[in-house]
C-alpha cells in the first residue's frame, strides 16, 4: 500500500516508508487518516494547488470534497520504489532513472522543490 508524505504543501508517494519520520511531516495511507488529520481546510486548499496538473482553487465546498479529490489526486502522483533517503540530488537522480523517467513537475512534488530548483539541478548550475 503506498504511503503519502505531506511536508507543508507538497505530497511524495513512497513504495515502502523512509526511516525515521519528521515532525514537520504528516504520512497517509488512506483518505480516512487524511479526513481525520488536523490539516485545516485552507492547507488542504494549498496541498491541491501544489500538485501537478491540477486546476487551483481557491478553497473547496467541504472537507469531504478536499478529501475525495486529494486522495484522487494523490493515486496519480509518482510512486518512489525506494524510500526517500539520502541527499537530495541522489532522491533527484533517483527518481529520473525510473523506468518511465520523471517529469520536472513530479520532481518538484515529489522533493518539495520549486520547479526553477529542479531545473537548475538538472542543468547543474
């Protein structure tokens, strides 16, 4: 079962969970754990509008919709084999020899970066 790992706005899906949790991060393995988190409404908002490919929005109807659509969202998200561990650009570079590769969009989700990061690595600057 894949475990999500929410750090502020950003969302990484794990095969198997990395060791050692930090405190500034929330792990989900269903929408139920998702619906009962203390997120509030407006963080849910901004973990929607962080995912790649999406239509931001400004707030959601009701929790019970920002949780449907956000755990919907996270089953397309790129799920990382290994646990995310290491350095950053050993994540990065781990992440780009997937058998079908990753976008600069699911990097950026998937290491909480921005995409100019992402693009900046990849150049090596």
């Amino acid at each position: 079962m894949t475990l999500y790992i929410i750090r502020g706005d950003t969302v990484a899906a794990c095969a198997t969970a990395p060791a050692g949790a930090s405190k500034d991060e929330l792990r989900l393995r269903s929408a139920k754990e998702l619906e009962a988190s203390d997120l509030s409404n407006a963080q849910l908002a901004a973990i929607w509008n962080a995912v790649p490919g999406v239509k931001p929005v400004a707030k959601f109807k009701d929790r019970k919709t920002a949780v449907q659509r956000l755990w919907a969202a996270f089953g397309q998200l790129p799920v990382a084999s290994e646990p995310v561990g290491g350095s950053k650009q050993a994540q990065a570079i781990g992440l780009l020899q997937r058998p079908e590769g990753a976008t600069i969009d699911e990097m950026a989700s998937a290491m909480g970066w921005q995409r100019h990061t992402v693009r900046g690595l990849i150049s090596g600057r």
